[in-house]
C-alpha cells in the first residue's frame, strides 16, 4: 500500500470515528437534559418558600 492511499484510509476511519462520537455525545446530552427538566425549579416557588420579594444572590 502506498503512502498516499494509507493517509487516504487514515483521514477516513478518523471522520467516521468523530462523527460516531458526536452522535453518541448529542443522544447523552439529550438524555442529561430529560433529566434535568424534571429537578429544574422557577424563580417564583423559590420566592415562595423563602417568603421573600426578593432573592439577592452573592
């Protein structure tokens, strides 16, 4: 095999490999997000459970 085709075939396994990664990372992100929305909490029902007007955060 000649040098030109072995970088040819080199370049090539590496694209495939980060395209399968960023697959991969793009369905875990989406399953860390799922899980996220449901502990996320609003402004409002913090103001609501301190029993403040205003949270002043430092």
């Amino acid at each position: 095999m000649d040098f030109i085709a072995f970088m040819s075939m080199i370049i090539l396994v590496i694209s495939l490999m980060t395209l399968v990664f960023g697959v991969i990372a793009y369905f875990l992100y989406k399953a860390r997000e799922k899980n996220r929305k449901k502990k996320q909490i609003s402004y409002e029902d913090v103001l609501h459970e301190h029993g403040k007007d205003y949270l002043f955060f430092e």
